[in-house]
C-alpha cells in the first residue's frame, strides 16, 4: 500500500499457489488482473489494444505464494509489456522457483521472525489484538 501511490494501477494477488490448482485458475487470476490494472471487464491479453494499454501503464504487481515458474509467466509475463518504471515482486517458499525465472541478484530472503515479533503478529491477526499480555491469549498463542 506505502508504494502503490507511486503507480498508475497495482494489483496483489494473494495465494497464486492455491489459486492456481482450481479449474481455470491461471486464466481467471490472468483476467482478474488485467481488470484490476485496466478498470475495464471483459479484456483479452491478445488485443492489440490491450498490450498497447498496457504498455504505456506503470503498474506494481505483487505476487504473492508462486511456486512455479509457469505461474509467473503467465501473470507477470514479459517485463516489456507494462510501462517503463513497472515493478513486479513475487514470494515463494521456494527459492530454486524463482531462480528460474529471476536472476540471482533480484532475489531477497527475507528472514525469519524472533519468537516475540511472531507471536505479536499471529496476536495481531488471530486476537485482533497486538497484546500477549493477556494470560488466555498468550498460552493459546504459544
């Protein structure tokens, strides 16, 4: 959200992974994106004016649970085909997925929480609460 002012159009799409396995999935989430990105329904990528569109549109795209290099392609595609400044960010459990499509020095781990910084977070989400003071919470937390 703190970027995406910097773009035209932005997009996340969560859980690529899981999305993917269902029937139609890839071209769904593919169609989700480009109306997101276009604020138009009903667009095909193959249309002339679409990639033009496109083209001429600085977007973010986050892609969020990749774990193929099919998927990546398919919804980020060729970096060339989104405006100059564009930025895609793809996350993966699996780093050798991305080394298929991203070069090395474009890949970032990010590192894993310590144990209080993780308990405030799942806190945060499970409770709706940032507190783990509370005896309940913090014993069903752990």
């Amino acid at each position: 959200h703190k970027l995406s002012s910097k773009f035209e159009a932005s997009y996340f799409v969560k859980n690529v992974r899981e999305n993917s396995e269902k029937a139609d999935g890839l071209d769904h989430l593919k169609k989700t994106l480009l109306k997101e990105i276009l604020k138009e329904e009903g667009l095909s990528i193959r249309s002339t004016s679409v990639q033009k569109r496109l083209s001429r549109t600085k977007v973010l795209i986050v892609l969020d649970d990749v774990s193929s290099s099919m998927q990546m392609e398919h919804l980020a595609g060729d970096r060339l085909q989104y405006g100059i400044g564009s930025r895609t960010i793809i996350t993966s459990r699996d780093r050798g997925t991305l080394r298929q499509t991203v070069e090395e020095d474009n890949i970032y781990e990010v590192e894993v929480l310590k144990l209080d910084d993780a308990l405030q977070l799942f806190c945060s989400r499970a409770f709706k609460n940032n507190s783990t003071r509370r005896t309940d919470c913090k014993e069903l937390a752990e």
